[in-house]
C-alpha cells in the first residue's frame, strides 16, 4: 500500500493526501493469552475487512509468537511517513514490543502481507543489558530510519520511562535515545514533533504496580501518573515537566497531524478527562482541561463512583475530529475539534460496558444519561467488556473497536473477558455532521479461535494509519 511516487519512500507526502489513499483490506492485530488460563503463545492475527470479500470480518491468519506470557500490547512500523522523502526506505516490518516480557518482534509483512512471518527476535537480556529498560509500550519510526519504543520499566518492574532506540535495518538494539541517567520518572506513551524541535511522553506506573490489577490504594499512595514530560527532540532531555490538574494516569498522547501544529490532546483514564496541551505565548508548554467524562454514581461495583476510563484516543488525519473510548462506561465518543480550545460532542455509541441493563452493576445517579443503556447483542453474540483500543480509516468513515485492554485489568474490571475473549466491530461515521453507527455486519469473535477465546488489541493496517505516522 505504499505510495505510486518511485522516487519517495514509504507513506504520504502528507496527512491530507494519505486521506486520499486506497481503502483499507486487512488488519493486524495482537492476541494475548496471557490471564485467559490458555497455555498458548500470544499472536498476530489478520483480519479481512473488505466487503467484497468472501473472507470479510474474519481472522484469516495467525501468527503464534514463540514464548508464553509476552502480553503483546501496541505494534509499530520499521518506517512510515516521516521517511517519505528517502526511496530507500518500505514500510514492510511491524514491530511488536512485549509489555510483560519485554520482548522484542520484528514480523516480516512485507513479502506476503496477508500472512505474514517472524523476521527477527529481540531478547529481554539484550534489552536490560545495553539500555536498562524493560516493559515495553509505543513504537515509533523515526526520519533517521530508527525506530524508537517507550518503556514503562527498568528490568526489575520499578518506574522508569526511557526509550529503546533499534537501528531500522538490522534491529540490533542501540542504547537508549535518551541520554545516560536521563530517564522521565514513569513511562508510557509518546510523540514527536521536529519542527517544533519537541516531543512529549506519557505516565501510566511502575508495572511492579499495575501488572497483576488495579489497587485504587495505589492512587491515594501517588504511585500512578499525572504528568506529561516535554523533551527537546535533538538533545534528547526533559525540558519541562506538566503537572496536569484532575489529570490522573495520562495514557494516550496525540499532536494535530499537521506537522506545523503547536498543540495536541492527552487522555487522561483514572480522572476521564482530555488535555490540551500547547505552545503558549512565552514559547513555554501550557496544559488545559478541555473535555469532562461526569462519573456516575453506583452501586455493585468497586467503587461508589465510576469514572469513564478513558482509554485510547485518536484523531482524524485532517484534525477535525477527536475520537476516544470509555472502557468502563461502554461509549465511544466523536467531539468536533475545529475550536481545540472549545471540543464538541457530535457522536456518540455504547459497545458493552459496566453499566448497561441486566448487569451487576446499578446507576444511583448520571448527570449525562436518563437510563442505562441496553447491551450490545451483534449477530447473536452480547459483547462482553468495553470499547478500548480504536483506529479510523485513512478517509475518516469507518472506526474500528477492540474491547480487551490488558489482561490483568480484563480479568478483573470484566470476568467474562477472559472467559468469552474480545470483539472486533466496526463504526460507520458521519464525516460531515458528525455521528457513529454500528455496522451490524461486522463482527471478529475471539471467543471462537481455534486454542480458546482470545483477547485483541491494537489495530494496524499495512499502510499506516492514524496513530502510527508522524509527518515532517
């Protein structure tokens, strides 16, 4: 799916001309096994989503990986479209860094993109060794050909948010990109922005921490994030610290597409709000709240009050539109961002949750909803858990929605995860007034794979997509 230019690289020239760009055919996507009592390797399944195909919404291949327990989580490119302009340079490597084990793999979808093979190992020794870091998160390709991937850990499970750097053709492991001692506190998720000489990262915890559930003890006791590092992108340091306000566990992190921005949104899980965080007047790096998920009043739950959970975000390639997830309370929410000062809800749908009908769990008082919504029932199956990790099309009409977020936190936020594996959906969305609608023609059941249910994660397509290419 690269571009038709013989003398540029992989990717588009720009956001707006990869909105331009063919139809999306198949997905990738990580299945963990690890917390599902399957003794099986975690894999890379394909999914087929082109309606013409007789294969459509179905899990074509499987990639097992060859250890037990990684807990793949997010994937990454050898490069993407901050190498647009160097011919030498194809998009035909995923990288899959492992949360739990540190692991490393390099997956060759280059020679046969709808089955594709394992390229390249990277052991956790080889990590721990040269860099120091463990538990790994984000991938990013860089302009220098590398590829970049955020930790959360050092090789004990304490905090520690660094970054691996692994040359972009052999994979060997560099050292760090940071400089020596130079590592932010915590770690999770990160972007960069080289015309503005910046980048910034995120904070989740320590996976000694968050790796075996979630304890609200740990957030009375501080041991979660509320910061966004800002770095200086050529010397490699923290430059700033933002300490946000009602801004607890900022996970997800996006800058506007175009590269000439100056501002960007985080989301903000455990305090269900979103960031904006920009350049200010003083050439300094402001944050500011801009969007507030209410919490709802229960009972039958963990807690007396249950916040959203935001837990993925995203944004159109054109900046118009800000998409995010709510894994507790089950909606998925579309705000118009062309005021970023002043975010609009125009769509809004609940894919499963804790609190719909029928549940264990029951709503005393919701300041947004007048009565708990039904649950999601697709081609006969009722959806278990809440929507989680989405991706959009490059043209911005169709989301896609997977509903596990880490095998701990499934195991105990949503018991029948595990035990019914996740879901892949699909959302059609009104691009020009806004709006979402489920497509009650789609569905990927983890529940029915071949070794037992299975638990999916992120989303990539072969030819990038809307949280995986930075541009220059």
């Amino acid at each position: 799916m690269d571009t038709k230019c013989t003398k540029c690289g992989p990717g588009y020239p720009t956001p707006l001309e990869a909105m331009k760009g063919p139809r999306e055919e198949i997905i990738y996507l990580p299945c963990i096994y690890r917390n599902t009592g399957t003794e099986a390797p975690d894999y890379l399944a394909t999914v087929d989503v082109d309606p013409k195909s007789p294969q459509y919404s179905q899990v074509i291949h499987r990639l097992p990986m060859p250890h037990l327990k990684d807990e793949l989580h997010h994937s990454g490119w050898n490069t993407c479209s901050s190498c647009f302009g160097d011919s030498t340079k194809s998009r035909n490597k995923l990288i899959l860094p492992s949360l739990i084990s540190s692991r490393i793999y390099v997956v060759d979808i280059g020679s046969v993109p709808r089955a594709p093979k394992l390229h390249k190992v990277i052991e956790p020794s080889e990590i721990h060794a040269k860099c120091g870091l463990g538990n790994l998160h984000t991938s990013h390709c860089l302009a220098s050909g590398e590829v970049m991937i955020s930790s959360l850990g050092d090789p004990q499970g304490n905090a520690k948010g660094g970054f691996v750097l692994l040359d972009g053709e052999t994979f060997e492991v560099k050292g760090t990109w940071e400089k020596p001692g130079g590592a932010a506190p915590m770690g999770y998720d990160f972007w960069y922005q080289p015309r503005h000489n910046v980048m910034v990262s995120t904070e989740w915890a320590a996976p000694n921490v968050f790796k075996d559930g979630f304890n609200p003890a740990h957030v009375e006791a501080g041991l979660y994030g509320s910061c966004i590092h800002v770095w200086d992108w050529q010397r490699h340091e923290i430059i700033q610290t933002l300490q946000m306000k009602d801004g607890l566990i900022p996970l997800e992190i996006r800058f506007l597409h175009n590269p000439a921005a100056t501002q960007g949104f985080v989301g903000c899980a455990l305090s269900s709000n979103i960031q904006r965080f920009y350049k200010n007047e003083r050439g300094t790096w402001s944050v500011e709240k801009v969007i507030q998920v209410s919490s709802k009043k229960v009972k039958g739950w963990m807690l007396p009050e249950m916040p959203g959970l935001i837990t993925d975000i995203l944004l159109s390639l054109d900046d118009r539109f800000l998409y995010f997830s709510n894994w507790v309370h089950g909606d998925i929410r579309q705000y118009d961002i062309s005021n970023p000062q002043k975010p609009r809800l125009v769509g809004q749908i609940f894919i499963g949750g804790s609190i719909v009908k029928g549940g264990p769990v029951q709503v005393l008082e919701d300041p947004e909803l007048k009565c708990q919504p039904e649950p999601l029932v697709i081609k006969g199956k009722r959806i278990p858990g809440g929507p989680q990790m989405i991706q959009l099309s490059l043209d911005g009409r169709r989301l896609y929605v997977t509903t596990s977020l880490y095998s701990a936190w499934d195991k105990q936020f949503y018991p029948d995860l595990p035990r019914e594996g996740s879901v892949m959906l699909q959302i059609d969305v009104d691009t020009v007034h806004g709006g979402l609608k489920l497509n009650p023609n789609f569905l990927v059941d983890f529940g029915r794979e071949p070794l037992g249910p299975a638990l999916a994660h992120e989303l990539r397509y072969p030819g990038g997509d809307c949280t995986s290419d930075i541009w220059l």
